[in-house]
C-alpha cells in the first residue's frame, strides 16, 4: 500500500521496480523515477521487415520470419576465450543458422533457455554468409517467442522502440524496463487537467504511454507521443501564463510623462524617426504606461534602430520623475551604450555641468572592473536618484547597486541573459513596485519559436531599417581553394587602402589552448563527419596577418576578453580614431561595436560559429556609407552539411530570414541563446516547427488554467511539473 502511494505522487524510485541492471541503465540517463521513465521517450522506432520464408530472403537483406528450433550446437571459438552458439531455425520449409559469438559462459546459458529444440520465434535480421559451411547464416539476430495466433503474428511485427544508449546497456535492458513501467502507468502524475486532454482528443496518459513504449502499429506511437507533445507544452505555457499573472498582481511606476526631455532629444536627433520607430516606440510607452510591470521583447535587425526606440522609452521614465537602466552583457558593449547614449543626449546628458541643459539628466556607467573612485561617485549617483540613467554589466545585479526609484530596465542582447537576471532587476524597483522590462534582440526570433521560448514577453517586431547604411554582402570562403583565400585578403588589403577598416574574428585567443575540436553527430549519437580542424587563435592570427603581402604597411591590432579594461578600451578608442586598420579579435565584437568606418568582416573558421553570431558578426560592418563585405572563411569541404549551413547564412537577406533558416535547421536554441533557452533546451518531445499548432493550443488552455487558478491549489500535479521543468532547466536561471 504504501508503494502505491509513493507511485501515485509520480515518484516511485526506480530502484524498488526494477533489476539493479534496468535501474543502473535508467540512472544514467538521469531518469530515477517512474514519471520519468515513462516519459523517457524512444529515439526512434524500427518497423521489422515483413515476415518472409526462408527460402526468398538473400544474402545482405533484412528479414524476419517465424520458425522453430530445430538443433543447438555450442563449440570454443579458436584465437579467443568465448563460445560460438548455432542455432538451427527452420519455418517448416527451408532452415538456417543463428549465430552467436559470446565471450561468457552466462551469456550462452541465456541465449539457450529462450532457443530451446522446439521453442516458436520471430527472428530478425541481416542475412549473412558463413564462408566456413558455406551457407547463409544470421549473426546477433533480434528474436523473441510468439504464439502462433493472428493476434501473435501481429504483436510480432509490432513497431519495436530504439531508446538511446550508453557503454555496456543493451537495447533490452531499457526495453525491459519501461515494460515494467507500463503496468503501473495508472500512477503517474498527471499535469494536463482531464477536460482539456478529452476536448483536445487525445489519449489518457496511462493510454499514451503504453502506447508510446509497447505500440502494435505505427499509428499507436503517434496517438502516444501526440500526448507527451501536449503535456510539454502545456507545462511550457503555464510556466509563462504564471510569470504573466504575478505582473498583473504586481504594482509598477505608471510612466505617463510626456516631457521635457522627450520632446527636447526628438528636436536634436540629426535624422527622422521611420514610421516603424514611432509605432513600436508608441506600444511601449502605452505599455509602460500602466500601472502594473510590462515585459516586453523588442526585436529587430542590426541596425534597425532599436537603440534610440529605447532611450526615447528610458526619458520616459526620467521625465515621470524615475531611473532606468540599461543592462548589457560585455563591458565593451556597455561602454558602446554609454557612449551612444551621451553622444545622442549632449547637453540633454549633463545635468550638473554649466554647459548642460536646464532639463538634462545625468547618465552614468557602472561596471565590475571600475576603478573604486569612480564606483563610488557612480553608486552615489544612482542611490540618490541623479542619474537618471544608469548603463551597465552584470554589476547592475549586485545587492550593493541601490537605486533611488527604477523604473524602467532595458536589457540588450536578451539571448546573453536567463530570465533570473530580470527578475533580479526586477526587485530593485521603488517602494515595493517593479519596474517594467523591455530586452532587444537583433536576433529576430520567428512567433512560434518566441512562443516556446520567450512566451512570457510581449513580441514587438521592427522590421524596416533606417536606410542610413550601405548594407553588407556575404561569402563563403573554401579555405582549401587558395584562389579564393587569396583574393579574401587582397580583398581586405584594397579596403585598407582605400582607408577603411577590416575585422577578423577568431574562435579563441591562443591557439595552445586547450579546446577539443567539436564533432558532429547523427541522429543516434554516431560520429557523422570528422572532427573539425583546431581552430585558430587570436595571437597567432595577428602574427601570420603581419606577413601577408596583401596587408603589408596595415597597422595590426587585438581585442579579447583576457585584455584588462582598460586595454580593451585603449584598442576600441583607437579603432574608432581609424589608427588600426585590421583588428583581430574573438566574439567580443559580436555586438554594440559600431565602428561606420568598418567594411570588411572576415570570419576564420566559421564553421565554429552559431548563426546568430555569424549574423551580428557581418553586422559590424556596412555601418556607414561604404558598403560592407563579410567573409565566412571555412575549413570545410563544399558540398558537405555544414559548408551548406553557412551558404545559406550568407545567402539569407536579413536577420529575419536567417532565423526562419535557422529555426529548420537547428531548432529554437540557438536563437535564444544558452540561458535564455534553459527551459526550451530541455524539451524532450515538442519541436517548435512540427508543433505550432500544439504550442498554440496548449497556450490557450495553459492560460485558462491559469486563470482561474494561479495558485494552482487545485491542479498540485501542473504545479509538480513546474518545479520540475524549471529545475531541468537551470535552477539559477529559469526560477522565477
């Protein structure tokens, strides 16, 4: 009795149901409970080959057949310790043989008391040839008993689940154990409510799992998973409607001021505002508008103006007599903003200067690497409320950072943070309010993959662009065509010439460090393609540029992430003045670097690079009025998978595109980013193209569920579910 209880609150330990073998497989895929191994889904299934007689099949095809045992013999093997077990099979008119190679005398007793003289089998396999008896003969096959009835015959040729594995666990261990699974499928927890699984017509979960684990027909595993499918979403979806329902209880600064900042930073900006600026910029500020928290994701191209949408929205919360902040993941790319943003303000930024305007605030950077002085008067600032607007790292986040009344938090660059990192803004708003959020993205992210990834934001989408640059266009460089390289960098050295500026981008800093060359894999887990070669590193890249003919008299420069501060700042500061004409960095540069200067983007070992980061990469160039060239320069061969991937990432019009692309490709992951993605990188069965039909629906229940209970009081298995999937996911980042 008290088994059942354990069972029935979905956490039987596998430990008290299985062997000790089944169990130990199972643990090491993490899976320690029935809920979920029963949710621990196959890879794939394998449909057996039809069932044949023995004299049709032919050397080298795949076969199944129904037989008898009709002999057993067992000899040594000759050149190692082991036995050979043949096994004589025949289905009444032609026979052949089953033959095992088994190193222990346990295994041989095995495979004898399931192939006894007599004994009726289903055996698949690949057929064979024994050069030593001259016949055909089938090695290893896959045979299990049946009875020999319509309803046997049938079960034999049932759909047979292949689950992942790992050293020294067979294919039958894991089978066996979700078999044992499935009898006490009546005891699992069950997050979906039962109304909206029936109006959704899909299959109870005991139904489901049986179904996904012990399928007679192909129809059975779809109807099956069709219901894990939902179940993930579901919980996906109520974990966002929940996040969404604590805004709504939670009060916020109404931000309703119309100026006079606003006004004053409209009259001195040197260009117009497109027509896609002022409506997204007009959805925020009703947004911000309200009494309770936005959360907000504004997505646009690189260089769609996104950046001056958001300092309209931050004078905003100044002019309504509060703060914001504007959060940024590298300390390059913070001090990029705070230049930006005192750049477009001038004398709008310099409150306290005699030059400064009657209205002007004060704008401030905060990061970790500050020397104490500055820190100092900067968290002054921004405890007593003079900075109006405060850009910074990480170093935001810290406890000691107190702001006199947040507001509002712009966080750029969404996919470098986890959702934890502005909830924990979040908590620095004014006198028990929370100020609103609104993270960018030039990484445009397609609305089915936003709503399984970022469900919790409102999307607002800035499609046109200012029109103030020339643009960029991409190529694929095979780097073992050295006609191709060759031009690339007399490419790159006509720029110089010409007084421009070129980027080259490296995986890593040195190359003797020590980072083992990525693989690719299959479906299975299996090696499809070679490791790729060790990339290269930043130093050496600087040193071998310096001998190249096609760059000689260039003024060479480095940025990586080793370089203290003040370094980096010295070469960013340079870069900007136009006294490095090359520089050789890592991914430092990926965003908030806008040099207009900037023509060429060259990207050695590209292959290494997500898509996201290959598009803000040739993003940095074509800023200004010369147009820019980005070179995806690969070790990879034409023709294969991979060099594929970046032809069609060079050929992508736009950001918006290349997320389309990347989504079929790849999946939502990438981009989203390592953090942000926590919850979506754990889905174990929901695809966001396969399902967006699912993710819809499951979003609409979720959300009337939620509704009417958002607590949860009545629903404790949802609320099991949650704290699992956040827990998967990343107990750091996705809790809320």
């Amino acid at each position: 009795m008290a088994r059942r209880r354990e069972a029935a609150r979905g956490s039987m330990p596998l430990t008290e149901l299985l062997e000790a073998k089944e169990s130990k497989a199972m643990s090491s895929f993490g899976v320690k409970d029935l809920d979920t191994m029963l949710r621990f889904a196959p890879r794939r299934y394998t449909i057996p080959a039809p069932l044949r007689s023995l004299h049709e099949v032919q050397v080298g095809e795949e076969m199944s057949a129904t037989v008898s045992v009709v002999g057993v013999t067992e000899r040594s093997m000759r050149s190692r310790r082991g036995s050979i077990l043949e096994v004589i099979v025949s289905d009444g008119i032609e026979d052949i043989t089953l033959t095992f190679f088994l190193a222990k005398p346990h295994l041989v007793a095995w495979h004898r008391s399931r192939l006894s003289v007599g004994k009726s089998v289903v055996v698949r396999g690949t057929v064979g040839w024994n050069t030593y008896a001259n016949k055909p003969q089938i090695t290893h096959p896959d045979y299990e008993e049946y009875e020999d009835t319509p309803e046997g015959l049938a079960y034999a040729q049932r759909p047979l689940p292949v689950y992942p594995l790992k050293q020294n666990i067979a294919q039958r261990t894991m089978r066996a154990a979700t078999e044992k699974g499935v009898d006490f499928a009546q005891y699992l927890a069950r997050p979906v409510p039962a109304e909206v699984i029936s109006a959704r017509g899909l299959l109870p979960l005991p139904a489901a799992v049986a179904k996904v684990h012990l399928p007679r027909t192909a129809q059975d595993t779809r109807d099956g998973v069709a219901h894990l499918v939902f179940e993930e979403a579901f919980v996906l979806q109520a974990i966002f409607a929940q996040r969404r329902a604590l805004d709504a209880r939670t009060p916020a600064p109404a931000l309703q001021a119309e100026g006079p900042l606003q006004g004053a930073f409209d009259e001195r900006l040197p260009f117009e505002l497109t027509s896609g600026q002022r409506e997204i910029g007009g959805q925020i500020t009703e947004r911000v508008g309200r009494d309770h928290p936005t959360s907000v994701l504004l997505q646009g191209d690189v260089g769609s103006g996104k950046t001056v949408i958001a300092l309209r929205a931050m004078l905003r919360a100044v002019d309504s007599g509060h703060q914001a902040a504007l959060l940024a993941p590298t300390e390059v790319l913070a001090e990029q903003h705070y230049r930006t943003i005192t750049d477009l303000l001038g004398e709008l930024s310099g409150a306290g200067r005699l030059d400064a305007h009657a209205d002007a605030t004060r704008v401030r950077l905060l990061t970790g690497s500050q020397k104490t002085s500055a820190r100092r008067e900067t968290l002054l600032d921004v405890t007593s409320g003079q900075a109006g607007i405060v850009v910074g790292t990480h170093a935001l986040l810290t406890e000691s950072v107190e702001f006199a009344s947040l507001a509002l938090v712009v966080i750029d660059e969404q996919h470098r943070f986890g959702v934890d990192h502005r909830r924990r803004l979040r908590t620095k708003g004014p006198a028990g309010m929370s100020p609103h959020v609104v993270v960018m993205t030039a990484t445009p992210i397609p609305r089915t993959a936003a709503l399984a990834t970022v469900g919790d934001l409102d999307v607002l989408t800035l499609r046109e662009s200012p029109g103030m640059r020339a643009g960029v266009d991409s190529f694929v460089v095979p780097e073992k065509s050295p006609k191709w390289e060759q031009r690339m960098w007399a490419r790159a050295g006509e720029e110089v010439t010409a007084g421009r500026q070129v980027f080259v981008v490296c995986a890593r800093i040195d190359e003797t460090d020590e980072a083992p060359a990525p693989v690719i894999l299959d479906e299975d887990g299996q090696i499809s393609e070679t490791a790729l070669e060790e990339a290269r590193g930043v130093t050496a890249t600087a040193e071998r540029l310096a001998q190249r003919p096609e760059l000689a008299g260039a003024r060479l420069g480095i940025l990586h992430g080793r370089l203290t501060t003040e370094e980096k700042q010295r070469t960013m500061d340079r870069v900007v003045a136009g006294e490095i004409d090359v520089l050789v960095a890592t991914t430092v540069i990926e965003v908030g670097v806008d040099v207009s200067n900037a023509s060429v983007m060259i990207v050695l070992d590209a292959e290494r690079f997500g898509v996201s980061q290959l598009h803000q990469l040739r993003g940095r160039v074509g800023r200004g009025e010369h147009a820019g060239i980005a070179f995806l320069d690969t070790r990879t061969e034409p023709g294969t998978e991979t060099f594929q991937r970046l032809e069609g990432i060079a050929s992508a019009a736009d950001g918006f595109a290349l997320a389309e692309l990347d989504l079929q490709v790849r999946g939502a992951g990438d981009l989203v980013g390592e953090e942000q993605s926590g919850l979506q990188r754990t889905l174990k069965h929901l695809d966001v193209i396969r399902d967006a039909r699912v993710i819809e629906q499951a979003r609409e229940d979720a959300f009337a569920v939620i509704a009417a209970d958002p607590d949860l009081t009545a629903h404790p298995d949802l609320a099991g579910a949650i704290d699992n999937r956040l827990r998967d996911a990343d107990p750091d980042v996705e809790r809320s």
